[in-house]
C-alpha cells in the first residue's frame, strides 16, 4: 500500500515532514492550510468524538484505552472518516502506484483505529520537546471538545501539557503498525540530510530538502512560563531530551 500518514501533537512540527513530502510530489489531499495539514477538517473532528465515547478516564492523568483494540470500529466513524480523506482515498484509487497521504494533528485522536483501517499504511511518528510543543495554542489543547475526558484545569499550560500526555499515551497504548518509524523534530532541524535519508529508505521515494530554523528548537530556555511538567519527564528520558 502507498499511503503514509503522520502522527504527532499539534505543535510537534508536523508540518515540516508534510511540507517535504508535498515537495516531493507525494499528493497530499486536495486542499491544505499553512501548517500542511488536510482541510476542511470537521469530518475528522466528528470522528475524534466518536471514538472518544469508547475511552474510559479512569482518574486523574490515566485513560483505559483497552475497548478501541478490540470492539468493532462503527460504521459512523468509517462515513466519517472517508468524509475527510475522500480526496486522498480518490486520488489513491486512481494512481495505485503512487504515494498518497495526509497530514492533520487529530489523526493522533483516533490512532488506534485508523492503525486498524489501515494496516498496512506508512506511519511517521513525529516527535517534539514536549517543553517547546506546549508553548503555542492547538485545538486540541481542551480535549472535553473532541470528547475527551480529563482533570479540567483554567491553567492552559497544563492543559496543553495534559494534551500533551494523553496523545502521548494513546500512541504508546496502540500496537506498533508493521510499517513504523520515529523521528525527532530536532533531528530533521539539526541532522536534516541524515534524517532524510532514513525517511528516504523507510518510504522507498527520494524527498526534497526544504529550509529548517534552528531556533525553533529550545524556545523554552527564553519562556517566562510554566514548561516543565512531571509527567513529561519518562517520555523525555526515553527520547533522549535532557
């Protein structure tokens, strides 16, 4: 199969990896905003919402996300979803041959079923200092819009970080897709050719070189905010952020 999609936060820097791969004349759907991702983006929204029903909160900062491995994925959410990808799914129809994929934040929100649709896609897990993924605004910062339970704070700092972690967790709570490679914003900021080239050899295309800004790495050594969270600390160590 020729599809690849990314998975990763708002804010995690997506948007370079979808930039690149448009570049390289992988189709990405038929309309994309600024940050690359598929737009109109209610379908998927909606999506979000119903998956949502199936995640119990079990208190304070844990989700059981055990029922979505194994019920069968309702056919609202399937309309849904081939509502928002019907660009990609058409053009895919078409040139079979050809890579296709997309890019939207909210695909992490139902991960576990879209790795289910689709098993055999090409999964790019796109990771961030969580410390600079929470400094800006995402839509996805109060998850009581798509659904989603959890402790409700006015802080919105730890909101984006409570975000922040149950993305984290419902990624590390599904089984790794056959086709599945991690990368590091940092990585493709700092180490862009050697990172391009093991994205080169996991996608079987080549890819094109776009400009990367080394200093929207670290951005919150300079914030006068509240950055650092507890919680963060096991998938810091894990990724190698000090």
């Amino acid at each position: 199969m020729s599809l690849v999609t990314i998975i990763g936060r708002g804010h995690s820097g997506t948007r370079s990896i979808s930039h690149t791969l448009y570049a390289s004349n992988v189709y990405m759907g038929a309309c994309l905003n600024r940050s690359g991702d598929l737009i109109p983006p209610q379908a998927m929204y909606d999506a979000c919402r119903v998956m949502a029903r199936y995640v119990q909160w079990t208190g304070d900062l844990s989700w059981d996300f055990h029922q979505l491995h194994e019920m069968e994925i309702p056919q609202e959410f399937t309309d849904l979803l081939n509502e928002f990808l019907q660009s990609v799914l058409k053009e895919h129809e078409r040139n079979p041959n050809a890579m296709v994929g997309w890019k939207i934040p909210e695909t992490t929100l139902v991960y576990p079923w879209i790795r289910r649709l689709f098993p055999d896609m090409k999964y790019i897990f796109w990771i961030r200092d969580p410390r600079d993924c929470i400094l800006g605004r995402h839509v996805t910062d109060d998850m009581a819009e798509f659904g989603i339970e959890y402790p409700q704070t006015e802080d919105p700092r730890l909101r984006r970080a409570i975000s922040w972690k149950y993305q984290y967790d419902i990624v590390n709570a599904t089984p790794r897709p056959e086709n599945w490679i991690e990368v590091r914003f940092e990585d493709f900021v700092f180490k862009q050719e050697e990172t391009l080239q093991r994205l080169e050899a996991y996608l079987g295309i080549p890819l094109a070189r776009i400009p990367m800004r080394a200093d929207s790495v670290g951005r919150w050594q300079s914030d006068d905010g509240q950055y650092d969270f507890d919680f963060f600390h096991d998938a810091m160590q894990r990724y190698g952020y000090e």
